[in-house]
C-alpha cells in the first residue's frame, strides 16, 4: 500500500484581480477580470497530490468565519483528507492576487487562521505523520511550526520537502532537518543574499545551490519557472531539469504544482530526474489554467501531456538552453 503525503500548510481563498499588468508602486490601473479561487500553497499542493491519485492528508486550520466551511469541503471535494484540518477563532486565510496579461503574478497573503497552525497542532497528530512517506511544508504558517514538523521528520526518517516561500531567513536546526528545499528564483536570492533584481541563471542556481547544501539540506532543487530546474542531491547529481514550452494564463501555484508532482514522482520510484520531469508537466499544465486549486491537472491529464510528441522529444534529456515561456 502506498504510503499517504501529509501537507502540513495553508488554506487561502484568493481574490484575484487580472489586469495588462502587475501594477508598480503608485500605480492605479483600471483590471480586466476578478475572480475568487481555492488556493493557499499547502492546500494547492495538497488538491495536486490527490488529482494525482497518490492519498494526503492535510493538517491546517481555516476560520470561524463564512470562508472556512467552504474551504474545507473543497479540499474534501478534491479528494484531500481533511480529518486534521481545525476550525480557529477569527478570519480564513486570503490571499490578493494581480496577474498581468502574461500570467505572472505577485501575492499579498493575510495568514489568518493559518497564522494559528501551532507546534502542538503536530504533536495531536503524530499517529498519522508516522504513517506518512513525505511530508510537504511551506512558509505560509508560524515557523516554529515548520521546526517542530522538522524534528518530527528527522526523528522518524520521513522526508520533509519545504517550499520556502514566502522566502525568509531559515534557522539552521530548521535546514539540517530537510530533505527537499525547493525556492523559486525569488526565493533563492533572498536564501543566497543576492541583489533582489540579479538574474537566476543556472550557473547562479548551481552556486546557491552549493550554498544550501552546505547549510544542511540533503537535496535542492531551485525552481526558475521557463528555464526548468536546477535538481543538487546527495547522490551527487547536479543537473537542468527541462520545462515545457506553454502558453500561460495563470501562474499562481505553478511551484505548488511542481512540489506536488516531484513528491508523488518520488514516492512512486522514479529518480529524481525523472520525478523533475513529471513535475513539470504537472506545473506546465496548470499554468494554461486560472486559478490555484482549479488549476491543477489529474494523473490522465498528465500522462496525455507527456505523451504529446512535442513533449516526449525532450523526455530525459539534459537540460540545453532551449528557450521558453512557462512555467
Ligand atoms: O502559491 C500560490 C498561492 O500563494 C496562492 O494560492 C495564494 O493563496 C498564496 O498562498
């Protein structure tokens, strides 16, 4: 029997606005589109792990307010178990979202509820955690949270996977404990003390990704969005991980779609490269869609896209410089 995934994280509902384009500072800009989805990054990844088929579990809380019952029983709806997922004091999670024509996006999240996911929310749950063959955590509840989860992982030798976003300084007991690190560009510059506007190119990559493993994570992977990724593990691979070549509308929750599609690649046996490949098929795929939770494509979807002759011509090969537009 597989071993379910337990994603301990956020629950969002998103506002989104869709407009030419994200809106500088001092900017008013009159939008073309509004639109509420189900997101938060725990919740997407954990909504793609079950549209996958793979069994997960999410520990979260949402709010005592109109949002929270209707979060919950979309993550049920999508197949997500949500026995551990609490109701707190006070407002759900939000998050507001400007997407511009290109559908590249920033985010504003007011933690809410997420904000109340506590240390002894793990500890209430340790029968289920010990059963579980990856744990996936991100950066949108309290950190010392993610810590206690962190002792957890490394006291059971279950493989914690962190998505570090939002990006913040990480303490080193939190980096030792992690198996999977997984920053986007953005991320990546703030772990790696780059200047906020410095290109991520993947001999940058290659260099924070030393970084960071010196620092404690068993393996890296750095997600750069068209360029692919740049995968760094304890075996020794140091390798570009293609993307595909899309049109996208929507980018928001493209990383959680990789992180979901690389944890069910893993605990499903394939090698880290392979498992790259399939997430980002899955992350390919949910950028041509709007929306976070809506966004993300079952196991037929996936297997019909890698299937596509387009998309098999560059199956396990080596990452070249071809040039793309999404994810
Ligand atoms: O990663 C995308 C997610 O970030 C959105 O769904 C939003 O809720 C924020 O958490």
């Amino acid at each position: 029997m597989r071993k379910p995934i337990v994603v301990v994280g956020s629950i969002n509902l998103d506002f989104v606005a869709s407009a030419d384009h994200v809106p500088l500072p001092g900017e008013t800009l009159t939008g073309r589109d509004f639109a509420t989805f189900y997101g938060g990054k725990g919740a997407n990844q954990a909504v793609a792990i079950a549209r996958l088929g793979h069994p997960v579990s999410m520990i979260a809380k949402v709010g005592d307010d109109s949002f929270g019952p209707t979060l919950k029983r979309a993550l049920r709806e999508a197949g997500v178990d949500v026995g551990p997922v609490a109701a707190a004091r006070g407002s759900s999670g939000v998050a507001l979202i400007n997407i511009g024509r290109d559908g590249h996006n920033s985010i504003v999240v007011i933690p809410g509820a997420n904000g109340k996911v506590q240390p002894a929310d793990i500890t209430k749950n340790t029968a289920l955690l010990r059963r579980a063959g990856m744990l996936l955590a991100q950066l949108e509840i309290p950190l010392e949270t993610v810590e206690t989860l962190s002792v957890f992982a490394h006291r059971h030798d279950i493989p914690l996977m962190l998505d570090p976003a939002p990006a913040r300084e990480l303490p080193s007991g939190l980096l030792r404990n992690i198996a999977w690190i997984t920053p986007n560009e953005n991320e990546t510059r703030i772990l790696c003390g780059l200047n906020a506007n410095e290109n991520v190119s993947s001999a940058t990559a290659a260099r924070c990704a030393e970084m960071l493993l010196a620092r404690g994570p068993k393996n890296v992977i750095i997600k750069m969005a068209e360029q692919g990724s740049y995968l760094a593990t304890a075996t020794g691979l140091r390798e570009m991980a293609p993307a595909f070549r899309v049109k996208a509308v929507d980018t928001t929750a493209a990383g959680d779609a990789f992180n979901a599609g690389f944890a069910v690649g893993i605990l499903s046996g394939k090698q880290p490269l392979d498992a790259a490949r399939y997430a980002a098929a899955v992350a390919a795929i949910s950028v041509t869609r709007p929306g976070a939770q809506p966004s993300m494509p079952s196991a037929r979807e996936v297997a019909k896209f890698l299937a596509l002759p387009a998309n098999r011509s560059i199956a396990g090969r080596p990452f070249t410089a071809r040039p793309k537009a999404t994810p």
